[in-house]
C-alpha cells in the first residue's frame, strides 16, 4: 500500500502519493516549458529546486502559469 497525504494545490485538496515533488505536480498541472511560477506555503520556489522540494502534508501549493494576451 503506497502512503499518501494531502495536500491543497490552487485552492483544492488534492490526495498525492508520498515522495511526490513540487516538479510532479507541476508536471500534472502544465506542459508549458516557460511562464510557470510554483509557491509552498506562500513562498516562490525556484524552478532549480522544484525537483528537490518535497511536497508534506498540509502544504499549500500555488501554480501560476503567464498567458499572453489583453
């Protein structure tokens, strides 16, 4: 049985496998190779360390993604 935890990712509670990095969600969230900002818990993570930033329990994960246009 592989452990989850909870975490809310843009406002919803999401259910993710254990070990799951920021880079994952991210990944699940968008295909954009650029224009992609990830917070935790309010804090911007830089896209150099999203792959060594495990998502905990409780986190709050915020993706912004830019789009062009007016």
């Amino acid at each position: 049985m592989t452990e989850r935890i909870t975490a809310s990712v843009n406002g919803e509670h999401r259910e993710l496998r254990a070990g799951t990095t920021l880079a994952d969600v991210v990944a699940s969230l968008s295909t954009a190779p650029a224009g992609v900002a990830a917070a935790v818990n309010e804090d911007v993570v830089p896209r150099g360390r999203w792959a060594a930033t495990a998502v905990a329990e409780g986190d709050r994960i915020e993706i912004l993604t830019a789009v062009q246009g007016g």
